[in-house]
C-alpha cells in the first residue's frame, strides 16, 4: 500500500468520525466553518503535519494546501504561511513543559483535533472562554485539564503559542 495512501485514508476516516460527532450535537446547526477556524481543516492540517514529520515533504504540504484551495480559495499563501510556522515552532509535549506551562499560568491544552490523535497540535489556554466552554458543551475531547495529573501521562502531540 502506498504510504501516502494510509495517511489518507487514516484522514478520512477521523474527519468521517467527525461528522458523525457534528451532526449528534445539538449545536450542529449553530457552527460555522472559516478558515482557521474549520474542524475538518484542523484535522487535515494535523495529518498533513505529520507526513511532514515523517518525511513526506511535499506530499503533507500538497494534502493541507488542497484543502485550502477547495474550501478557502485564495487563502493559499497564508497557510503556506501556517505551515512554516508550525514545523519550527512545535514543541514535543513532555514533563517540562506541562510544569512550565502550569507556572506560566495556563489553565488548559486546547487540541484542535478530537483526541486521542497522535497528530494533535495543542494551543495552552489561560481562560475558558465562550468558544472553549462551546466544546465542552459538545462533549468534545478537545479540552485537556492541566490540573488533573493524570490528563496529559499519556498525551502525544505538540504544543505550539498562536500569535496574539
């Protein structure tokens, strides 16, 4: 099988999961896909991410672009943009930084996939907020609880600072 396939079909079946959890929720008619702020492109950016970790260049930057360009026509460059940001600044999620995360304040991890998700890229939250408490509603996995100890002994993925 080609290795770009399983990715692929790997992709599919989480953002098939997706809908699935989508349409069960009662907010199912209140959400609002644009671009950043898209479901189905988080995921397909976290797979995309990690063909690139894996040495599939191209093919991780083509699968995120693609999807771009059929959903958010002209928003290209921008996630090009995204995509080079991301490759130098994740940070490996280990002890250390959990513990400097919870001196530096923050309250939370923020997947933007449903978890568990080896490709899942966290953005550390001070505050739940309208949209954090939205996900919370949705029975979403989207939330990780830095307080509770044992939420993040087998959390994988990486962490990474949205520009404020």
């Amino acid at each position: 099988m080609d290795q770009t396939y399983a990715y692929v079909h790997e992709l599919l079946n989480r953002q098939m999961a997706l809908r699935a959890k989508i349409e069960a929720s009662p907010l199912a008619g209140d959400i609002q896909f644009e671009y950043g702020k898209d479901y189905y492109q988080e995921e397909t950016r976290s797979m995309g991410l990690r063909m690139i970790r894996d040495g599939l260049e191209k093919e991780g930057e083509k699968l995120i672009l693609d999807f771009v360009a059929e959903h958010y026509p002209g928003s290209e460059e921008r996630e090009k943009t995204w995509i080079g940001k991301m490759m130098h600044e994740l940070e490996a999620i280990t002890p250390t930084l959990i513990e400097n995360l919870l001196a530096d304040g923050y309250r939370a991890l923020q997947s933007n996939v449903e978890l568990p998700n080896e490709n899942a890229l966290f953005c550390p939250i001070e505050d739940l907020n309208r949209d954090t408490k939205r996900l919370l509603f949705m029975d979403s996995t989207i939330l990780v609880d830095l307080q509770q100890a044992d939420a993040f002994e087998n959390l994988v993925g990486w962490v990474y600072y949205p520009a404020k």
